[in-house]
C-alpha cells in the first residue's frame, strides 16, 4: 500500500557544511524528479531545496524509502547510514502536517518567514513540468496555498518583517549606522536578492547592483535608481563598500581573501547563499565581519513575541484543512466504484430504451430518453450520498466492495478492458 513520505534534512539538526553537499539548483532538482519517478516508481514527487532545508516528499510503499536513501547517498558519494542518520522520515499524515508547517513558515529558522510559499511554488512548479505531481500532490499542494491566504487575512501571523532577506536587512542598516553614506552591494538577484534589494530602496545610502545578467538586474535598478556594475567588476565593486550581501549560489566562493584590498578595515559581508559564496577565511582579517544564514537571528524580537502568540490560530486551520483533504481522500477510495456502478446503469439504460424505440416518434424518444436518464441520476443518488456518509466512519471499503459484488462490477470492468 502506498504512503506519502517525507525526508527532511534541515538547519535544525544539521550543520551549514553538511547541508551543502545536497544544495541542489534547479537542474539537479529536475534530474532527481525523473530518476525517482523512472528508476524506482515514486509519485507525488516534490523537492524542496532551499538555505535551510533540503526535503523530498513522495508516494511510494515503505521498502521504497530505502531505495531513495540509496540513490540519495550514490548522488553526494556518502554512506547510505549517513542519509539515514540525517534526514528526518515523516510518514502519512505527519509527512502532510510537516508540509504545512514548512509551507507556512512555523518550521522556518524565522518564525513565519515569508519567503519559504514562493520556493514551495517554485519546487511544485518543477514538480509538475517534469509530470511528477499526481492527484494527491496536487490536491495537497493547492490546500496549503489556500491555508497560507487564510492564515494571512485571517491571523496576524505574517505581520512584521523577519524573513531571512528582511533579517540580513536589518543587520546591514544596523552596521551601516556608522557610516556618514554607506555603500551597499548586493549580489545576485534571485528571489532573495531581489527582496534584499526591494527592502533597501528607502534606505540613506548608495545601493550597487551586481549580477551576471544585467536583464534581469535592469527591472530593479531603473525601478528604484541603483547602480548596476558587471559581475566583472566586483572586487572593485566591493573594495570601498560598507555591507556587502551576496545571494547568489556557486560551488566555490567568489569572494576570498584574494578578492578584497588589503587596505579594508571595516566591513560586513553578509552570505545569503548555500553552499556558502564568500569564504569564512575574511573574518581573520581586522575589522571584517562574516555573517552566514546559520548566523542570522531575530532582529525584532517583539514580531517573533507576536508571532509565537498566534501559533495555535495557525495549527487550528491547518488542521481544519487536513481534515477537508482526509475528506477527500475518503471520498477518492469509493470514486472509482460509483464511476462503474455509472456505467453498469446507463449500460442497462441504454439497453431497455434500445428496445422500445421502434415504432415511436422522434418526440416521444426524446422523452423517453430524459425520463429514464433522470431515473437512473436518482437511483445512484442514494448510495452516493450513502457512501460519503460512511466515509466519516471510516466504512467506505466495505460498502464499496458490497455495491461491486452486487452489480457484479468488477468481471465488467474486465470485460470492458479486454
């Protein structure tokens, strides 16, 4: 029997250095989706990869998580008792409820975090562009997107601003105080940089703008009047700068000890990126701080107060939308048998008005016709509504093994497939 499983390996049990060795852009992402959709058979297959938390969910009999541990392990080149040991298996509804919770931001290193709905839209996009997303992943995922608007216009759970981009913001307006006109460069406008950036347009300083494309940094300079420099000039870029925040992801870092004059005597390089993009050596040098996403706390400790108080509004709709999506599963075990049971009366309709339309007007065929599908819609209205009734008792196979041996369903079905 197949259940929907988590694995989850996040900044709650797991270091920084162990996490990058499963950062995964969104190729890789998308190489994962179909070797675990056509080596080993897995449905509803989502990946979620961000700084914080890598966490793959799927459908699949439990001696199928083994096998993904297994191809995990041969894609870092790590023991298969290592994937084990670090990531967290959630299974049944404690898989969905962990969803929610991450979606919602109540699993977040920032309680509420505003960033996390958008990569979870992102992954499930990728999801279903690589046809990996069934029925149930669907059903799943638009719950959780309809939960978050309620928890928002219904809870103060999201107010206030203490998303990873907004906490990096704080600490650089923090640092940059000191400063007559700091010089603030941002690298990298990805989703995290582009808010990083949105957060800084009112900010007393000059804001420099370095990304690989210039058309994708193009929108948000002209919007707010930065400056933009080529990926070219960034150790020029950063040489006279104040903070320094890079959000984007590289397999090396791309500033070193190389990168910066030996003049520099204050700065703050501020490392939104896993794997990490600026080397952790800079903080040997004086007067250089070094901060990465495992260094970054609450700056506005009453918001989080605020937060933590409206949990329990929070858990009470998950849970009422948990419940709706039980629900459905309940009603999806019975659907295929009332779909036959459909299709044993209209075949036994078809058949008896096939025998008194000889002789008949076109007008009383018509008739006749109408009369017998209404006949038919009322008849299988009462176990429908019969069956959804028991399906709060948890007696939704019974009753539908018992319509099946009633209207002899399942030989019909064979019948019709062969």
């Amino acid at each position: 029997m197949k259940q929907f499983n988590a694995l989850s390996l996040s900044y709650k049990d797991t270091s920084i250095q162990f996490r990058e060795l499963f950062s995964f852009d969104d190729e890789k992402v998308r190489g994962l989706l179909h070797q675990f959709k056509s080596l080993l058979g897995l449905e509803d297959i989502l990946i979620l990869a961000t700084c914080n938390r890598t966490e793959i969910y799927f459908s699949a009999p439990k001696q199928k998580v083994d096998q993904v541990y297994r191809l995990l392990a041969l894609k870092v080149r790590l023991p298969r008792e290592m994937i084990i040991k670090h990531f967290n298996l959630y299974k049944g509804l404690n898989a969905v409820k962990h969803l929610y919770n991450v979606s919602l931001g109540l699993d977040s290193m920032i309680l509420g975090d505003m960033q996390i709905i958008n990569q979870v839209k992102r992954a499930y996009q990728l999801s279903a562009d690589e046809q990996t997303a069934g029925p149930f992943l669907h059903r799943l995922l638009h719950s959780i997107f309809h939960t978050n608007k309620r928890v928002t216009h219904e809870t103060k759970f999201k107010e206030g601003n203490t998303s990873l981009a907004s906490a990096a913001v704080s600490r650089a307006r923090e640092f940059g105080y000191q400063f007559r006109r700091p010089k603030v460069v941002i690298i990298g406008m990805g989703e995290i940089g582009q808010t990083v950036a949105e957060n800084l347009k009112n900010y007393n300083g000059q804001i420099v703008i370095i990304n690989r494309s210039p058309e994708k940094a193009r929108k948000i300079v002209e919007k707010y009047g930065f400056e933009f420099q080529p990926y070219e000039s960034l150790n020029s870029a950063i040489e006279n700068a104040s903070v320094i925040i890079s959000a984007v992801r590289s397999e090396k870092p791309i500033i070193n000890q190389k990168s910066i004059s030996e003049s520099v005597r204050h700065q703050l390089y501020i490392d939104l990126a896993v794997p990490r993009s600026i080397d952790q050596n800079l903080k040997s040098h004086q007067g250089i701080i070094v901060a990465n996403v495992d260094d970054l706390k609450e700056q506005t400790e009453q918001t989080l107060q605020k937060r933590q108080s409206k949990i329990d509004e929070v858990n009470y709709i998950i849970q009422r939308s948990i419940n709706e999506l039980k629900d459905w599963q309940k009603e999806m075990e019975f659907s295929p048998v009332v779909k036959q049971l459909k299709a044993a009366l209209e075949e036994m309709r078809q058949k008896e008005v096939g025998r008194h339309l000889k002789g008949i007007e076109n007008s009383q065929a018509e008739l006749l016709e109408i009369a017998t599908k209404n006949l038919v819609q009322k008849i299988i209205k009462l176990p429908v509504l019969h069956l959804k009734a028991i399906c709060m008792r948890e007696e939704a196979s019974q009753i539908s093994q018992t319509l099946s041996d009633l209207f002899n369903l399942e030989k019909k079905t064979v019948k019709e497939t062969n």
